[in-house]
C-alpha cells in the first residue's frame, strides 16, 4: 500500500517530514490533523496513544509514530540515497548525529514555553517561571547548533537531508513564540532561508494552511482522519 503520513497543523513538526517525503520522490499520501480539535479527540489515541503527530501508516499497514523512527523507515527505503547516505559513511553518522540533537535537545528546548502557552486555567507565576525557562534553553540550544554546523547551504552539504526535514518543522517555533531573530546565528539563519524557500518544503507549509497544492507529484493525495482511524486503528 501506499504510506499514509498522518501530520499536524497548525506549525507542526511533522510538516519538516512532508518536506522529506517530497524529497524521496515516492508515492505518498496525507492524512491533516488539527492538534487544538481533532487530536484531541479519543479516537486518536487508536493511531498514537500518546496523542501526537507524526504518524505514519507503512506499507503494511502497520503504524509507526515518533518522528525518528518515521525517519528510519524513510532513510531504510531511500535506495538513491536522495535524502540520506551509505549507512557505513561518515556522513550518515553525522547526519544522525544531527537528527538527534534537533529531534531532542533542540526541540526540547520549546516545551516549558508550549506548557505555558496552552495551561488549561492560566497561572501567571508558573507561566512566566516556564517562559523564562524555556527561552533560556531555546537560546542555548541555538547556540549549540550554531557551532554544530559546518557548511551550508543545508545542514549536510549541498542538498536537503532527513536532518533538514527534522530541523525545518521546528526551527520556526523561535519566531512563533517570539524568543529572539534568527539573525543572531548567522549559520541557521542562512540554513533556514535556503530551507524555507525550498519547493518541497514551500508545497508542504502549504499544504499545513489549507492550501490546495501538487507538489512534485509524487503526494497522491489526502484521506480523511476518521477514515484512516477506521482502517488502520488499533
């Protein structure tokens, strides 16, 4: 069967992971969630307990969730290697190196200011203790980003990676929740101009606000939540 990757407005993470799929040039298809609504939902938890997105629905029908083990499926069936490297290489090791520290550290970092944001019954003390720490760590991480990168235009070189899907879903939380310009680290300032004005990643911001949008024609189109909960639900 076709894949069926199950994604989240509005700014999810997971729009870095349509990014990736138009990439990898094989056929696709979406399922859009709204995270505030639909997510929220019970039924939701048939496809991720944990009431997040991404998702993916594989080949086989089987469910994968977490955003790097959706990537390890990606990166397994990317035979021409267009978004990933020979496993054995250098390369994929600083490739996963990458992944991993946006994936959790670098992300990470915006959790206190999302628990702030989205407080069921507002507390202005405990709001303002998460702001200034999650601020505190988004600026760090930054920094340690900023100095883990070596040449651009995208995090491995010359062309868009795994890496850069994970990275690009995120990186725009900064502004988001307004913590600081992105002109501060000249290095993922540049990084994120190339990445932002990409095709695939400009049909999949697109496709995140509702847009009506081909792509490179490999997305075959989207299935309806209810229908891919009623299929593939566990």
């Amino acid at each position: 069967m076709t894949p069926i990757l199950v994604y989240g407005f509005p700014s999810g993470s997971s729009m870095g992971l349509v990014a990736a799929l138009e990439w990898l040039g094989k056929p696709y298809r979406l399922c859009r969630v709204d995270m505030f609504g639909e997510m929220r939902d019970p039924a939701f938890a048939k496809l991720n307990p944990r009431i997040e997105t991404p998702a993916l629905i594989a080949d086989k029908g089987q469910i994968v969730t977490e955003t790097m083990a959706i990537a390890a499926w990606l990166e397994a069936r990317d035979a021409e290697r267009r978004i990933s490297f020979d496993p054995l290489s250098r390369d994929a090791d600083r490739m996963h190196q990458l992944m991993a520290f946006v994936n959790t550290g670098f992300t990470g970092a915006f959790g206190p200011l999302w628990a702030a944001m989205e407080m069921d019954v507002p507390e202005p003390a405990v709001q303002a203790a998460w702001q200034k720490l999650g601020i505190e760590g988004v600026l760090d991480r930054h920094d340690k980003l900023e100095g883990l990168i070596e040449s651009g235009p995208y995090l491995m070189g010359d062309r868009p990676t795994l890496a850069d899907g994970i990275l690009v879903g995120v990186a725009r939380w900064l502004e988001f929740h307004q913590v600081a310009e992105v002109a501060r680290w000249p290095k993922i300032s540049a990084i994120r101009q190339v990445l932002e004005a990409d095709p695939a990643v400009v049909f999949a911001t697109g496709l995140e606000n509702g847009e009506q949008l081909t792509g490179n024609g490999c997305c075959q189109g989207h299935v309806a939540l209810a229908d891919v909960i009623e299929q593939y639900g566990v």
